[in-house]
C-alpha cells in the first residue's frame, strides 16, 4: 500500500503520541470525580487541572468551563438554553453547522443571517433583524466548509445592542486561531477535542459568568448544573493536552498551514480548469473548499479514495449521500455548483508531499469525475 | 478487475461482492438511493431502496473492507421507471419495473458513470449466468432454475453483458448461499428476500396507481360488448386476471371470467372465458439481442413472465419486430410484459409484448 494523504483535518485530526500518552495515562485513574473519597480526589485534581488548563488556552475563567460530550452538544445546549421569557428568538447565520442549524426543526422562533458572496456574515443585516425579543445571536468563528472567518466581536457588539447574548462555535478554529473568550466579547462559545487532536468524546461550553442558560437534560446536576452526568476525565484530560500541544505550536503551524494551503490551491489553478475557490483570504489556514464545476463532488472523492487521498465535502450525508452544500447554497452558488464542491483541510501531520500527491492525482479524477456527470 | 459491486443491503449483492473481493478483484461497493424520500420507500426488510437498507449494504462493505459509496439516481428512476410503470399502465398494459431498472438504471446509467470513473464491469447478485469462452459473453439461465433470473437480464445487449459480472450463477439454493453469508460474517445472512415492487413497499399497486392516475369509473363488459359490471379505473386489471372482478351479471355458462382486454380510450374492461384467453402468436417490438442480432426464423424457448415456464415457439424476424408462434396455445398473456427468448438456456434476445392473437 503506497501512503495516504489525509487532507480531512476538519473531520477529525490524528491524535499525536504525546496526547495519547497522557490520555492513556488518566485512563488508568479509577474514580468518579462528584466523590468524596480519595480516588473521587484524584479524579477531580485532574479533571480541574484539565478544566483550568483549557481555560488558559482560550482566555476563559476555569469556572466558565462546561464540559460536554462534544461540540454538537455544547451547540444544542447554548441554543436550546438560551431562550429566556420575554426573549424566544435565535438569530443564527446562514452557514451554521447542522448542530446550530437544526435548531430551525425545534420551532419558527429562528431568524437566519444572511451571508455574502465569500460566505462573511452580513454585519448590517443583522442589526437590522435582532430586537427586543432576540436571546441570542449564533455567529461561528470558522466555517468548517469553508473556513472564513466571521466577524465575531461584531456580531457579539450587535448582539449586546440590543440584550441578546452572543455565542460562537468555535470547533473549527480552536487550535488553529487565537482564541481569547474574555477579549471576545462573547458570552457563549463551543469546542471540541477531537477537531485539534484531542478524543472524540468531549467538547466544552465556555460559559460567561451571569449568563444563565436553561439546562436541556436533568441529572446529578454536574457542570454548574448545566449538563449532568459523570464527566469523562481521561478524555478531558486529553482535551487540555492537545490544546496546549496546538497553542505551542500554533504561530508556527498556521504559517506552515496557509503555505500548504498556497501550494495546493496554486497548484489545482494550474493544473485543473473551471475551478472555484470557494474560501476567501480571510480564513482559517486548515481549510480549503474547490469547485470542479462539472464534476459530481462524490465521483472525485470515490476517486480520490481509490488514490488514497483522503478529502470530504465537509457537509452532511443523508443516508450516506451527500447533500449539495447548504452553505455554499447561501452564498449564492448554483445547485450545480453546491454539489461539485470539496474541503481539503490541514492539520500538524500534514506535509507538501501529502499536498504533491493529491495534485498529481487530482487533474484526472477531476477529468474523469466531468466525464462521468 | 476494477469492479464496481451494486449493493442493494439484502443477502445476495452481499456475497456476489464477497466472492469477487476474494477472487482478487478491486471492489468498490455502490447503494443505488432510488428514491427522492427514502423513508417513503423504507418496509423493513421489503423494499429495496431503503435508508436501511443502504446501512445494510455499508455494512457488508465495511465487514469485506472495500469502498462503499451511495449513488443518487432517483431522478433517473422517477423518469425511466416510475413514470414508465405509471404511463404503460395508463396505456393499458401491464409494465416490468425490474426489468426497466436494469434496461436503464443498473446497467445503463449506472454502468456508465461506473465505466467513465475507471470501472471494468458493474456486479450485481442476479442468478445467472456469463459464459466468456467466445468474445463476446453468453448469458444462461443460472445453475438452480428455481432461482433463476435470466428473465429480467434479458434486455441487455451485447455491450452491456461484456461489462456484466454475475457472481451467483452457479449457486445451489438460497440456503447454500445463506450459510455462506453468514460464514462469511456477513449480517444480512438471515435477511428475508424482497419480492414487492421496491417503490411500492405496500404492495398495494392499485393504491399506486390509484393516487397518480385518479379512479375513473367504467364499464365492464362481456365479449358481446354487455355491461356486466363497474370499475373504478381500468388500469388496475391485468390481461388474465381473474380475482377482484366484482361483476354484476353472471356469466351465461357459469364458468368464472376474466380480463381480456382494456381500453384505455373508451374506458372499459373486457372480460370473458378462459378460453378467450388463448393466445398463440405473439407480436414483440423494440426486440434486443444479447449477442448478434438474429433473421429469419428459428426454433426456441419464450418466456412472458419473471416466474413462467418456458414455452416452445417458433420465432421470426418481420420488418424490425418478433414475430412468435407458440407450440402449444398459452393463457393470459400481459401486453406490457416482456417476452425473453432462449436457445435451450442460453438468452437470445428479448421484446416488448405488443399484441396477442389467438
């Protein structure tokens, strides 16, 4: 078997060894941290060693930190949790992920936020449709099709405006970008382990002191009360690893990141006709999303796969089918174009050679996916 | 090879894919999604083109570790199958969906995106069977005649067997091919087979036809153009069929009736003895062949049904038609249906039923 390129970072990324190994480590640690006795001890020490590390990682309090199952539950719980009487109205962006999205199946008090042509949320917009009667504004820091960027502290100020809370998901970005929830202005913001080389498992909500969500399940009343059930320490211990891991790393890996990024979009624009990058400047350095125009997104990805360059569509499956893009629908592509788009996305294993291979297979996937459509 | 294996969640595809990944094969597993809305289609173990079904068939691909894709072609089946069913019963003539889907799906569009992204052949778990020796394959009945499913290959030409593989066409029995299934750890070894009409999981096809043509009431009248009974729509009868008539008059002998005709135009249903049923030649248009095309005339075998016997018959060229005269007189032949025709085993070619005559 010759090697693989992994270029599905956003999906999940590759634990590195040093994790692991800490992981491995905490596993070993019987005990439920709520207990009294020794081995409740332990396991708490090392849940809030965990807790206050992360909170350093993204300029939190330690106390702001709710840890979740991951970041789809750290969405559910800011969005079904923040509606409050006098206040039932979200406002949430057009390209939010699903576990944002979906919040639009639970009721009509939604209001969506229209984004540009580049996918930038439409700051004028939303000050106009907020009000009195909006609890809170969901902006994410990162698209995780595209990886613009959003105007967060914005849309937080515009938020605030009018007394609506403002939260991010920020699963795409941790460990890509700085992220500095005191300086942000937000009063919400979701993460995740496994999008940064942590365990798939955990994620957190990073909770502004004062703000009250209304908490979505019931239980022993663990994490301030807001998400019941025995925290899994191992897995946020991990968590705290891969974060720092990333923080010491990250002025170095986004440099190296956006270069990987330049030589395979530079590359695709020489070798391949009719393509559209779909990411603007202003995004993360991890994340590229290409239109084939022409090419079933899927047919390039089956031959991709069969190449052994592993890629994504980066939007969600329906019975394993993939669904032409919701967010790049809202900016305005073409049915068309929606489903002959693909993410590339980059992570610290990643290297020019992995990049090299996938332009060497890409001109005729992308021919032969044309000649299939 | 590069093959690409249609999976369809149920026993067979399953381990036709199995036995050609272990014969060395590189195998790429495709679900085809045929419908808009999959709930719609989703009957447990029923249809065939359900949500779980698709997990079904990702599943045994995971167990035999070969790629697994879902291909969308419900716009394709709408418009070559569903609204071919729906307008030949409009036209008063009773169509095969499974053998459309083949002609046009699995080993048409199917096959050609697969062929375009690199594939040698499209697989399926059909019984029958390829014999290669010559240049271009032959297609036989499979090994275990009770299994058998030539009949609704029997459209496909030439170009198309050439990139066909039917892995199964030697299997004893069901419960052969089930143990090995599950010797192979495949789940779906204890699956129940379908038999519906996959976009019908109800198996309610008056209803079907019901919702999309609208019940029109006629007349159902004898041979002597008397009325002798009502129905609400005439595409819900079949040429033979006996049951679900209601008629008002008896018949003058006693004898019980059936569908011997519809017309569409006038809305009406003719019913009549059994023995108006009889039928000895056959007109088949569109004919295809799946090696050469044949002339003249010649003797075979005809079979006019998935599951009917086949019938000895003298078979003719007339203009670009088949011309067919049956040995023996046969009963209730569906226009609509295809007749597949056989030298012995092998599959000659197959026509759409035109016309019958006695």
């Amino acid at each position: 078997m010759t090697a693989r390129s992994y270029l599905d970072h956003a999906a999940s990324s590759p634990m590195p060894a040093e994790v692991l190994a800490e992981l491995v480590e905490a596993m070993g640690q019987a005990g439920n941290p709520s207990s009294l006795h020794q081995s409740g001890r332990t396991a708490r020490r090392l849940l809030e060693e965990a807790r206050e590390s992360l909170a350093v990682s993204v300029g939190a309090r330690p106390d702001e930190l709710v840890f979740t199952s991951g970041g789809t539950e750290a969405n559910n719980l800011a969005l079904l949790g923040a509606p409050r009487p006098g206040r039932s109205q979200v406002a949430i962006s057009a390209i939010e992920h699903p576990s944002v999205a979906g919040v639009r199946e639970r009721g009509d008090q939604v209001q969506l936020l229209p984004v540009d042509a580049d996918g930038f949320l439409v700051t004028a917009e939303l000050a106009e449709l907020i009000g009195a009667q909006t609890a809170l504004v969901s902006v994410m820091w990162v698209n995780n099709e595209t990886g613009v960027i959003e105007p967060v502290a914005k849309a937080a100020d515009l938020a605030h405006a009018v007394g609506a809370w403002a939260h991010s998901d920020a699963v795409q970005a941790f460990g890509h970008l700085v992220i500095d929830f005191a300086a942000s202005g937000l009063d919400l913001l979701s993460l995740s382990a496994h999008k940064l080389g942590g365990p798939v498992g955990i994620g957190a909500l990073v909770v502004r002191r004062g703000i009250q969500l209304r908490p979505s399940g019931f239980g022993g009343g663990q994490e301030a009360k807001l998400r019941s059930g025995t925290v899994p320490v191992a897995l946020a211990v991990g968590f705290a690893a891969a974060a720092r891991l990333a923080a010491v790393r990250q002025a170095e890996e986004q440099q190296r990141l956006a270069e990987l990024k330049q030589q395979l979009v530079a590359g695709v624009l020489a070798r391949i006709d009719q393509v559209r990058v779909n990411s603007p400047a202003l995004a993360s350095p991890a994340i590229v999303n290409l239109t084939f125009a022409g090419a079933r997104a899927d047919d390039v990805l089956l031959l991709l796969d069969a190449a052994g360059i592993d890629a994504s569509t980066g939007s969600a499956c329906t019975a394993g089918m993939h669904q032409p893009s919701e967010v790049l629908l809202a900016m305005g592509r073409s049915l068309a174009d929606a489903g002959s788009s693909l993410r590339f996305s980059f992570g610290p294993s990643t290297s020019a050679a992995e990049i090299e291979r996938a332009l060497a297979v890409l001109p005729t996937a992308v021919a032969k996916a044309r000649a299939a459509a | 090879m590069r093959i690409l294996a249609a999976m369809s969640g149920g026993v067979d595809s399953a381990v036709a894919t199995a036995r050609l990944v272990e014969a060395g094969h590189d195998v790429t597993g495709v679900h085809l999604a045929l419908s808009r809305n999959p709930e719609l289609y989703r009957s447990g173990s029923r249809g065939c083109c359900s949500i779980a079904d698709a997990n079904d068939a990702r599943r045994a691909a995971d167990v035999l570790g070969i790629p697994f894709y879902v291909w969308d072609f419900s716009e394709r089946f709408a418009a070559d199958v569903v609204a071919d069913f729906v307008a030949e019963y409009a036209a008063g003539r009773t169509p095969n969906p499974c053998l459309r889907c083949n002609e046009k799906i699995k080993f048409a569009a199917v096959l050609e995106r697969g062929v375009a992204l690199g594939f040698d052949a499209v697989a399926t778990g059909h019984y029958a069977r390829l014999d290669r020796t010559d240049e271009d394959p032959s297609l036989y009945r499979a090994a275990e005649p009770a299994k058998d499913q030539s009949y609704v290959l029997g459209v496909l030409t030439a170009a198309q067997l050439a990139r066909c593989e039917f892995p199964l066409g030697e299997v004893q029995s069901k419960t052969e091919l089930r143990a090995e299934a599950a010797e192979r750890g495949l789940l779906v070894a204890d699956k129940p087979d379908s038999h519906d009409i996959c976009f019908i999981p109800t198996g309610d096809t008056a209803g079907f036809l019901n919702d999309r043509l609208g019940e029109r009431v006629g007349d159902i009248v004898n041979e002597a153009d008397e009325v002798v009974g009502a129905h609400r729509g005439y595409h819900q009868f079949t040429v033979g069929q006996r049951h679900g008539l209601h008629l008002s008059v008896p018949a003058g002998d006693g004898r019980p009736r059936y569908v011997l005709g519809l017309d569409p135009v006038a809305n009406t249903v003719t019913v009549g003895p059994k023995s108006s049923l009889v039928v000895r030649t056959i007109t088949g248009i569109r004919p295809t062949w799946t090696e050469r095309p044949q002339t003249g005339s010649w003797r075979g075998l005809v079979q006019v049904r998935a599951h009917g016997e086949a019938m000895p018959a003298t078979i003719s060229v007339v203009a670009d038609q088949l011309e067919i005269a049956l040995d023996e007189p046969a009963f209730g032949i569906a226009p609509g249906q295809a007749a597949v025709h056989y030298d012995g085993d092998r599959v000659v070619g197959a026509a759409t039923i035109a016309a019958t005559n006695s």
